[in-house]
C-alpha cells in the first residue's frame, strides 16, 4: 500500500476528495477487481469501458509477456515489424463489408481522434479542395482530451478552462430530451430530425468549408444517449450529399459492446472514419487506430511522388509491438469465446433487469442498448453530481464498480459477464439506491 498519495496528480478526479477516502483496486480476475484488503468488487464498467474480454485473461497476459521478451520496441517511422500489419490485416478483415481497408495507429481514443481529424483535413487538401478544413461535432459529445477533440467534442467543463481551442469547429445538438425520450428500451423514436441541424449548419457555413462530421455512434462519456431510431443513417445521407467525410469515434463502441463487432455493423451506416482504442487491446497496453474507408488512404498516395512521405503525422508509440501482441490476443479471446454474441445474447435480459428498477427514488430515466446503460437520478437542487458521486461510494462500499457523469449512472460490465453477475449487479445497485438521500 502507497503511505503518500500526494504526488500523483490524479486525471478527471476530485483529487482532495480522492485522497482523504481513498478508492483503491489492487487485483483483478475475470469480472471482478479487489481491493487491497482483497474485498471483491462486481466491475460493472469494465474497467473504464475498455476491459471487455474481462480481467488477466491468460492468453493476453502470455501474449504480452512473450511479446516484451522477445521484441520490446520496433521504431514506427521508415521502419516496421511484423505484428503491426498482421494485426492491421486481421483488423480491416473483422470491420464488416470490406469498407475499411487501411487502419492508422496511435495510443489512446485521443490520438486516434486527432489522427481521424488530421487525416480528414489533409485528406480533402490533397485531393485540391484545401478549403474544407471546418469540423463538425456535437454538444455533449465526447472524443478525449486532445486540442482537436476538446474542440469537436461538446461537454462544457472539458472545453471552458483551455482557450479558444481550434478555430472553425461548429456543433450539432445532441439527442438528449427526457421529455419525449425518458425510459425508453433501446433507440427511441423522437429525434431523428436533430441530424437535419447538420443542413442547417452546411448552409451557414458552405460545404465547400466543411472536411468532416465526428460523433459517437452511442454517445458515452456523458452518461450514455442513444442514437434515435434514423439518425445515424440521416447523418450519412447528408454528409454523401454535401461531400462531407462522417467520422464515428467508436472508441467506446468497438469490439462488441453492444453485442455486434462495431457500431457500424450494428445500424448498419457505414463511416468514412472509425476511431478505435480501448477494447482493441482490453485495456491491457494503451492504444488506439483510425480505419480509413476505401479511397482514402489511396487518395494520399496518389498525390505524393512515389518515395515521398504522404502523411506527415504519426507517433513514436505507433503500433507498439506490446500492443498489436495484446491486441492479436485480445481479438483471439474475443472470436474463441464468442463474446460478441454472449453480449447480443444477454442485451435483452440486460434490459430487463434495468428497467426493473423503475419507480425507485431519484430514477428519471433509464436507458440501454446492448450491454450498456444509464440510470439518471435527479440532481439535489444546486448540487449537480453530488448525488452521483454518492451513490458511487455507496455502490464501491457494497462491492460494485459503477461510473458517474454528473447524476448519470453508465454501466457496461465486460462481455464475459453471466445473467447471475447481472442480478447481483442490479440487486447492489437497487439497495443503494433505496437507501440514497
Ligand atoms: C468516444 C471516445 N472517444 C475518445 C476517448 C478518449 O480515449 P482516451 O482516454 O483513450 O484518450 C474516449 C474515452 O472515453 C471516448 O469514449
């Protein structure tokens, strides 16, 4: 145990608050953490929506720990080594439709969001069209802590302490309306129009100054808003029309969450741009990839003289050999033991067992799509998040990992999850929340 917590200057943490009540996870194995006094906790975000295969799987600990003996590092630039295209084969292969047939690696959601916006402006540059530099995001929105994802992304307090951010970015409102939506099961059917906001804002702007549109296909980080049913599908038909690259930053939604490979697959849109992290590796070695659509990648090289560099952009971390080993493993335990199907097969009884706890105090809505959900209580008036945070004690204190935003409660358990770790996840949950203030 650390005696001095101070010197770690904690991320997205009340860190005094942290540091006087420490929240410690000292060990892992399948679905559950433990603490340093071995107290087991239900991990129902896996980890921070990343550990989907659950915990120390062995094969991905073998994996990794094969990988460091026997290649530590390969530099990314003029050079290469082999996992890095083995696992970008295997990665384009598993995106369905054969859209996708180029992937770029980063370290992180972030960099993989960066890199998509980077690609996207450069992108119509060389192609003679220099003036589509605009990007598109949405409030509410969510894509890492980047310069450009701050920019695009569209919750206030990621953005308000750090200038003027990127010039030329405007915003889609986001889809969240309790009124019309509250306890909806899956997608609901008021929306749809919010995607037309996206000709409005084309008109205002022209699409001849437009590169790209970034959203979360389920938008996650701020307490999890389902797409409308058509909303998806009105966005593409509007950035085809307009000529408008549509990025869908799947870092949360990738690699089975809501029981399909991608979001992609599971509406069936097809992207220009999917950025990727998190569950590439199961959150075992950081990294993140943007997949290009066909076209794109060929785009660039046909612009450049054949022995020039044609993307100017890339990390010393790009394509980790530890990291393509623990993804390779990772997809492995992913197809082996059918965890996307496991999360489709439960997705209903999931349902269930969320919405069953309708009716208990402070719940105003609860909503859901495959294995993820929210539970938005309401806010003690001038106290936003105070509740929230509460009930995070709370749920930690009776053995369950839950994540907050605010007074949302999102939950998104590993896909090796079982219908019994289901009840005990809602059954803890219940309790808490009869007895919250
Ligand atoms: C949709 C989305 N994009 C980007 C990110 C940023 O990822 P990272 O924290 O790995 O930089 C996240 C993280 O939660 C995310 O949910």
């Amino acid at each position: 145990m650390p005696t001095n917590l101070e010197a770690y200057w904690m991320p997205f943490t009340a860190n005094r608050q942290f540091k006087a009540n420490p929240r410690l996870l000292a060990a892992a194995k399948d679905v559950h953490y433990f603490t340093p006094d071995d107290r087991p906790i239900l991990d129902g975000t896996a980890g921070l929506w990343c550990v989907n295969a659950g915990h120390c799987r062995p094969k991905i600990v073998e994996a990794i720990q094969k990988q460091v003996a026997h290649l530590d590092y390969a530099p990314p630039f003029q050079m290469g080594h082999p996992g890095a295209f083995e696992l970008a084969e295997r990665l384009v292969k598993m995106m369905p439709g054969g859209h996708f047939d180029h992937v770029f690696y980063g370290n992180s959601g972030s960099e993989a969001v960066e890199s998509a916006l980077k690609i996207a402006i450069a992108y119509h540059r060389v192609r003679g069209e220099g003036a589509r530099q605009r990007l598109i995001g949405r409030e509410r929105g969510y894509h890492g802590v980047g310069f450009g994802g701050i920019s695009v992304g569209g919750i206030a307090p990621n953005r308000k302490f750090f200038g003027s951010l990127m010039p030329g970015v405007d915003h889609l409102p986001h889809t969240h309306n309790l009124e019309h939506n509250a306890f909806t099961r899956g997608q609901p059917q008021w929306g749809t129009h919010l995607a037309d906001e996206l000709e409005r804002i084309v008109t205002l702007h022209d699409a001849s100054t437009i590169a790209a549109v970034i959203v979360e296909p389920v938008a996650g980080s701020t307490g999890v808003l389902i797409p409308p049913m058509g909303y998806l599908e009105r966005l593409r038909t509007i950035c085809d029309k307009y000529g408008i690259l549509l990025i869908f930053d799947e870092v949360i939604t990738g690699f089975g969450r809501l029981g399909a490979s991608f979001a992609t697959e599971y509406f069936g849109v097809v992207p220009d741009m999917v950025t990727v992290a998190k569950g590439i590796t199961n959150g075992t070695v950081p990294m993140g990839a943007v997949f290009t659509r066909k076209g794109i990648y060929d785009t660039f090289m046909d612009a450049a003289a054949e022995n020039a560099i044609e993307l100017f952009h890339g990390y010393t971390y790009s394509g980790h050999p530890l990291a393509c080993a623990a993804a390779m493993a990772t997809l492995d335990v992913y197809e082996e033991e059918g965890l996307f199907a496991n999360a489709n097969h439960l997705a209903s009884y999931w349902e269930e067992c969320l919405h069953s706890l309708k009716g208990l105090p402070h719940v105003i809505d609860l909503r859901n799509l495959g294995l993820v959900a929210a539970i938005e209580l309401e806010s003690i008036p001038g106290k936003p998040g105070v509740r929230g945070m509460d009930c995070l004690q709370r749920c930690f204190d009776t053995g369950l990992l839950i994540r907050t935003t605010g007074d949302i409660i999102a939950l998104s358990p590993p896909l090796m999850i079982q219908k019994e770790h289901i009840d005990q996840m809602f059954e803890m949950l219940a309790g808490v929340l009869k007895e919250l203030p």
